[in-house]
C-alpha cells in the first residue's frame, strides 16, 4: 500500500468529516490508499455511510496527539503516512505533490505542505527553523513570518497539522515521544530525524486548508500544555539549566497566560 492517513479526532467532529470529504474529493482513486481515525473522545464516533473505508480505533479517553498517532501507526500498512488534523482540507493535488518529493532525493524523510488559514493568506508557524532554548525566547521578542521559496526548500521542522513521512522512518524513530501531550512533538521528531542525516522539506505548490484551534474551546488549557511541551522540549535537547532559565523568563507570561486570561 502507497499511502496511509492518520487523524486524531478530539472534540472535532464536524471538522473530521469535512476533512474526510476533502480526502475523497482530491485523492486520486489510482492511490491505493488507507484511512485511520484515533478517536481520543470519550464517545464513540460515527462516521458516514460514504466513508466506510475509514478504520476506527476508539480509544474513549483524550490519551493526546502523539500517542494516538503511535497506536495508529501500528495498524498503518502505507509506505508513508500523512499525518493530518481533523480541521485541515486537503487542496487539490496536496498528496501526490508531497508523495513526489521522496523520489527526488532518497534522505528526504519529512515533508510538510503550506498550511493556508482564513481569506487565501498562508499561517506563520507551519515550518521554521530549529527551536532552541534563544529562539524560544527570541520568538516573543520578534517574530518575522518567513518567506516561502518557490521550489521545495529544506527546514528544520514542519507542522504535525499536516505531515506525511516515511513509515519506516517514522517508526524506526519511536514514532511521536508520548510525554507530550500535544505541542512540540513535531518539532521533537523532526530534530530526531534530522539528527539521524535525514531531510525535512516543504512543497510550496501542496497546500492544505487548517481552521486551527478548533479542539480546546479553553485557551488557558491550551497555554499550559503548550508551555509544559516547550519545557520537556528543552530539557530533553538542550538539558535541565536551559529548561529553567527559559521557565523563568517566561515565568509572567504563565501567570498571565494559564491564569489570568479567560
């Protein structure tokens, strides 16, 4: 089987089944293609007469994006897997763009598509380069949307919001660290990947739709599993002292984020 895609469903299922149409309607049916949905909700789902091709696994509880991803891996009999969230659609010619790339060059391992947000005008944070401990912190001094080449560029990192990779890679790697909750295991993976000589590229004519921050209605949830993630992050790659000094220097946006912010 060529192509494998993945979705974690959480508290998105409006967005989930508009996303398996944009599937049906853009993917070719010469793809010989495999669909997977974790379900983290606590209720069961229901999916379509018309997806029927859709292998649910239910898992009743919200286990997070990285370890639902892993268990879904397990049953994935793609040679890559398209890592998607429930609130993308998929372009027109979005997979077979970023299934090309990998028979250009055999170290390429990751590719992510551009992520297009509101009114045609593509997101900020969708690739970049290396998260360290200065780039975090610099990140909120002065951010810079970069510029997007016009031909398949390297980067450092690509959104697990949309990510297709080499299965093999993905699960020699020990698929996504199952300490984050959600939050900075694309970034973790890509740097593991990287670390091993492999290739992180973007496709700029492959494009997704992403409606982000659909499946936490509570900002302050989303701000404390995102700092939490940042934190490991840095202790896991750059050791404990970086991971503190940033916690201090971040340690009034916490408050304001976590606690005082509805």
């Amino acid at each position: 089987m060529l192509l494998t895609i993945q979705i974690v469903n959480y508290n998105s299922r409006d967005n989930l089944h508009a996303c398996l149409r944009s599937i049906r309607e853009n993917i070719p049916e010469q793809i010989n293609l495999q669909i997977i949905v974790i379900n983290n909700d606590k209720e069961k789902l229901e999916v379509y007469s018309e997806e029927s091709r859709v292998e649910l696994i239910e898992k009743n509880e919200n286990i997070g994006f990285g370890k639902a991803h892993n268990i879904g891996s397990q049953a994935a009999k793609g040679k890559y897997v398209l890592f998607l969230n429930p609130d993308t659609k998929l372009f027109p010619s979005a997979v077979e763009k970023l299934l090309s790339v990998f028979s250009k060059d055999e170290k390429i391992g990751i590719v992510g598509p551009v992520h297009m947000g509101e009114n045609d005008i593509s997101e900020e944070e969708y690739f970049g380069w290396q998260r360290t401990p200065l780039s975090v912190i610099r990140a909120k001094i002065w951010r810079k949307r970069q510029p997007i080449p016009n031909d398949v560029f390297e980067t450092d990192w690509v959104s697990g919001g949309a990510l297709m990779a080499k299965k093999d890679l993905f699960l020699d790697l020990g698929g996504f660290d199952g300490n984050y909750f959600m939050y900075f295991e694309d970034v973790d993976l890509c740097l593991q990947a990287k670390k091993k000589g492999w290739k992180i590229v973007v496709h700029p004519e492959a494009k997704i739709f992403h409606k982000s921050g659909q499946s936490f209605s509570c900002n302050r949830k989303k701000k404390k599993y995102y700092y939490d993630s940042q934190a490991y992050y840095i202790k896991k790659n750059f050791g404990p002292f970086w991971s503190w000094f940033v916690k201090i220097l971040r340690f009034p946006l916490y408050v304001r984020n976590v606690y005082c912010k509805r």
